[in-house]
C-alpha cells in the first residue's frame, strides 16, 4: 500500500526504464560499469563523486560503492550480482549501506518514503551499429517523487558516463 492514499501501487509504477544510446562499443560500455576505476569516473549525479567502489564482479560477488553530495554527505549502496552475461545483462540487488557494507534503510541517509531495504536493478547492454543501447531497469523503487528524483540522478549519472566514454574512446578505457 502506498502510505496515505490507502491504493495498492502497481508493480510498473515502481519500476524505473530508462534507455540510452551511447556512442561507444558495447565492450567500452561493459568496462565502464563492471571495473571500479572506470565506474568511479561517472557514477552518480552531477556534482557528486565516488571517493571508494569495490566490484566483485561474479555471480554471488558483491559491490560497495560510495557517492558524495558537493555538500560532501556519503550515501553508500552495496549488493550481490545474481545474473551476469558478458557482454549482454547483468542483474544486481540494490540497497542503502554504511560504509562497512552493512544494510541500511534509506532514512539513515534522511530520504521519508517507502523504499524497501533491497531493490533489483538489470542493466542490458545492445550492439546499435557501432554504438551502445544501454536499458536500465530499477525495480522497486517508491512511487512518485522518489522515483522521479532516481530517475533523474540515473540521467545525470548517465550524461557522466557519456561524456567519460567520449574521453575514453581513444585510450581504450
């Protein structure tokens, strides 16, 4: 139920979609997301940083990572990859953490709204004639502001990777 409005929210209505096209090979892209050195170079949204990103990338392998705000507050993610087909999908959980990778839920990080303790995240990667098709799909996210507020860190995260894989096309990441 979603508090307040005493409606049940739609399975669709907590999914985030969101499809790019990036002009890089599919490779380029894949080792963008999947080595912490590279994903450290875009991940999160304008004006934030990643200061520390650990990637066990296997299935059952774990990832922490952190963000800093330009107002220098951490927010900290971790979860376990379930599925991983090189150079195609992979799916991870997702949730808030403490820097020691410990569970979370988002009202340590002063976020109101029902987000869940573990969200899914699938990420595909498309050949699209010499260029990337990324599709992003965020599941459980809450509905309305706080999936508004997602997805538009997920573009501003995104417009990053573009402009890093601009850079990196030459020097083969």
């Amino acid at each position: 139920m979603t508090a307040g409005t005493g409606a049940a929210t739609k399975p669709a209505e907590r999914d985030l979609i969101i499809t790019r096209v990036f002009d890089a090979p599919r490779e380029l892209v894949w080792k963008a997301w999947t080595e912490p050195a590279h994903f450290m170079r875009w991940w999160g949204p304008k004006g934030f940083t990643t200061p520390f990103c650990k990637i066990d990338f296997r299935v059952g392998g774990e990832y922490l990572n952190c963000m800093r705000s330009t107002e220098g507050q951490d927010f900290w993610s971790k979860g376990v990859f379930r599925e991983i087909v090189p150079p195609e999908r992979f799916v991870m959980t997702d949730s808030f953490a403490d820097s020691e990778g410990n569970v979370v839920p988002a009202s340590h990080y002063g976020m109101s709204g029902d987000w869940p303790l573990e969200m899914l995240i699938t990420v595909t990667f498309e050949d699209h004639g010499g260029k990337t098709k990324l599709t992003l799909t965020h599941t459980g996210l809450p509905a309305g502001k706080n999936r508004d507020m997602a997805g538009a860190g997920w573009n501003e995260s995104f417009d990053k990777l573009a402009r890093e894989l601009d850079r990196s096309k030459e020097t083969s990441l």
